[in-house]
C-alpha cells in the first residue's frame, strides 16, 4: 500500500512538471485592450518555490487572468516572474495574491524601466 502511494504521489508531481517548454501567458480578450504608454510598468517579481517549467506555466496563467496584463513571463531558473500590465487595472498586491494562491512565496518586486 505504501509503495503504491509513492508511486502515485510521484506520477502527480510528473504530470505536473512535464517540459513542454515554457511561453508567455497569451492574454485574454479582455485583457487585450490598449494601454496608454503612461500607464504601461514592467516589473520583476522575486517567487520562490519554482521548480519546473509546469511550475512557470501554472503563475503565468495565474497572473495572466488578472485585468490589464500584457504580458508575463516566470523563469524558475532565475525564481522571477516579469510582468508588463496597465498599473491602472492592476497592481502588484493583486500579483502577488495569485501567484500566493498557487502556492508559492513572494518576496519583493523592483521596476523595470524601458
């Protein structure tokens, strides 16, 4: 019974770190909108607990879903996900949240300035 437990455990965690490689959240129609360019930040958010390509996918369709994001790539090689969205629809608590809500521990975050 225990052997079977393990291995159904570590078919889980299989599936859920399958390398399919890694691509930017596509954001939805309703996030689709233009944004004012004044309104446009970049920002790198420090995540620990990224482990997998799966892991990348599961915050940048977390983060993805939230109003006004452009664009959202998570690397667990660096344990950063960088976020361009419209600071007007979203802010980096509401980030932090969904990215929380999945499992995984925010630090910080700094400003990138294109």
């Amino acid at each position: 019974m225990k052997n079977i437990l393990t291995l159904i455990i570590f078919v889980l965690l299989a599936v859920g770190c399958v390398n399919q490689g890694s691509k930017n959240q596509i954001p939805s129609e309703q996030n689709a909108a233009v944004i004012a360019p004044e309104n446009l930040q970049t920002i790198k958010i420090s995540v620990y607990g990224m482990s997998c390509e799966g892991c990348e996918r599961t915050i940048q369709a977390a983060v993805g879903k939230l109003s006004g994001i452009q664009e959202v790539k998570a690397s667990h090689l660096d344990s950063t996900v960088v976020v361009k969205f419209d600071k007007t629809q979203s802010s980096f608590d509401e980030m932090k949240a969904a990215i929380t809500n999945k499992g995984y521990v925010v630090n910080d975050f700094k400003n990138i300035i294109e």
